[in-house]
C-alpha cells in the first residue's frame, strides 16, 4: 500500500525523534528538514510519490539522510553543506531553502538512495552477534560455516579478527577494536572462534576496495557517531583480509542453494537488520526455508538461526538477538541491545 506523503512525513519526524534520543542531532535536523520539505511539497515530495514500503520500517528517512550526507562528502552539498559542517542542530525552517536546491540539484542522487535500503555494514554489531555465535561453538564444539543474509560489504562476517570490550570484560585478540557496555550476568564465551567458511549475499553488495562505494556506506554512518567512523575505517582492511564472499543475490534464493548443513562443521545463518525489511511474504518464505534446512541439521551437520531485529513494543522499539538451533529447533531469546552494538543486556 503506498503511503501518502503525510504519512511519510510523519515518519520521518518519528525518525528524527529517535535519532535526537541516540545523541545524533544533527542527524535529526536533517531529517526535520526533509519532513519539513515535503509537508510544504518541496522537490522532495515527487521523488517519494508512490513509495509503496512502510517509510518507518524501510528507514526512508535514513536513505534520505545518507543522501544528504554522501553529497557533503562530495564536496557536492552546495549551500546545504554549511549546515552539515557543525555536527550539531540546526534550523529547519533557515536550512529548507538550500535543502530544497540541493534536491533538485541532484535528483539523481536522491533517487539512488531512495530506491535502496541503507547499508551501513555497522561493524559494531559484532559485539551482540558473539554471544550468538560463541553459544553455537559451545553447544556443537565444531567450526563455523557463516553465512550472512544482507551482508553489503561483508564486515560482520569477521567476528574473529576482532577484540571486544564490554567493560566488565574483554573477548578475543583481533586488530579490530570493538567496545559494548555489557549488562546482566556474562555468559562462558567461546574463545577462539574456529570459523571455517565465511559467505555472504546482498541485491547490491557493496566493493569497499572501490573509494565510491566506500563513501556510499560511510554517509549512513551518523557524522556525529565519530567513533563508529573510526571502527568502520579500521574494519576494512581487516575484512579484505578476512577474505569473506558476498555474492550479488536474493536471499531468499541464495539461501536456499548455499546454506546447506554439511559433516563437520555448525552451518550459521544471520541477520543483522534485515529481516524487517522484508515485506510478508518474503519473511514467510525465509522462515520456510530456515525450518526446512534445519530439518536437514543433524548432531555431525547441525544449523542454527541467528537473528538480530527490531521488534516493536507499546511505545518504542526494541532490538533482540534470538537463536534457534536444529536438531531440535529450540528457539531461545539470548539478549535484547542498542541497535548499533552500544550496549547488550543478556537475558539468555
């Protein structure tokens, strides 16, 4: 059902709303801004004229933001670019004039990032998908067969080449440093994690050897988040030397074909935000085809589901990290945490 340009403006002011709450406010006048642009039917409105996902869940204002933001560091954000400058709040009403220009400017731009999910490959991520894993390791004691669902530049598919700090404790050796305020009573960790095979799909992968797609990923990284910039450019070299593999594909054709339990090793499929943008009938597909590869699972081949994604409450939205594993498809709530890694509160 497409959404009408009142709606979508509502949910870019809820958006923004979230942002402020996450310390990125700078981020929120921006998306104040584009709401603002297309309340008044600025060039905005006609782009997003028949968007027919729910703009709350496919994150609109967020691929909007990115736009903005890709074209400042382009040196391309004309009079707009001032206002990205200060990493701080702004006027929305002072800055529409140069938003609306830079818009109609390049429409093209906008138009790329709209039509795409964001990808912000958020290293940080890592640091709730470990217990996952490390639980899987215990449970099975076998290497790791990853494979990532949504995977853009494949960054979290190295989990091993990375050290965590979670305050209260600290898990592995890597190069990449990673830190998450951990809450509630920590799990035995599997340390090392043996990870045998590391694959990945996305409908448009991103290629971080290629200085544009690179700073197509970097701009829906919120400016104000210095330091999970920083995380993100030191991840890079650690993933290519990784050398994980992320084919163009659907996923739910891509799995079906690769994710297949084999003797030997635990067969680990993820998500990490991506299942909520899914519309009905592709989440129905993917949990077919995960109960029926886990059919398959047995004690030598087993399989296990792990899944990091919204889930909506009453008045917010929380993020969970559940695992399911076959044999046996026992399905277990481990942690709920901050969307971008922050924090983790186990509950497992």
């Amino acid at each position: 059902m497409t959404a009408s340009t009142a709606e979508i403006a509502a949910a870019f002011e809820r958006q923004s709303d979230l942002c402020r709450s996450l310390g990125a406010d700078l981020t929120s006048s921006v998306i104040d801004t584009a709401a603002l642009c297309l309340r008044e039917a600025g060039p905005l409105a006609k782009m997003v004229d028949g968007f027919d996902e729910d703009p709350g869940k496919a994150a609109l204002a967020l691929r909007v933001a990115g736009a903005a933001q890709y074209l400042h560091i382009k040196g391309r954000a004309g009079a707009f670019s001032p206002h990205l400058r200060g990493l701080r709040a702004f006027s929305p009403t002072e800055a529409l004039g140069a938003f609306a220009a830079l818009a109609e400017a390049e429409e093209a731009v906008f138009r790329l990032f709209i039509s795409r999910p964001p990808q912000t490959n958020e290293i940080n991520r890592i640091a709730v998908l470990l217990p996952a894993f490390s639980e899987v390791s215990r449970r099975f004691d076998l290497p790791i067969d990853l494979f990532e669902l949504g995977a853009s530049g494949g960054l979290l598919l190295a989990p091993d080449r990375c050290r965590v700090d979670y305050g209260r404790f600290s898990w592995g050796d890597g190069p990449v440093r990673l830190s998450s305020e951990w809450r509630g009573s920590p799990p035995p960790l599997a340390e090392p994690l043996d990870i045998r095979g590391r694959f990945g799909c996305d409908r448009n992968p991103l290629d971080f050897s290629d200085p544009e797609q690179r700073d197509m990923a970097l701009s829906y990284i919120w400016p104000e988040h210095s330091d999970r910039r920083e995380t993100f450019q030191s991840a890079l070299a650690s993933a290519t030397a990784a050398d994980a593999s992320v084919d163009r594909a659907d996923a739910i054709d891509w799995l079906s074909a690769r994710a297949i339990p084999r003797s030997g090793a635990v067969c680990v499929v993820f998500t990490s935000v991506f299942a909520v943008y899914l519309d009905g009938d592709k989440r129905a597909a993917l949990e077919t085809i995960v109960e029926r590869t886990g059919a398959r699972a047995c004690e030598d081949a087993p399989f296990a589901f792990v899944q990091f994604e919204p889930e909506e409450t009453f008045d917010s939205i929380q993020f969970n990290l559940d695992l399911t594993t076959w044999p046996g498809g026992e399905r277990r709530r481990l942690a709920k945490a901050q969307s971008h890694g922050q924090w983790i509160e186990w509950m497992g």
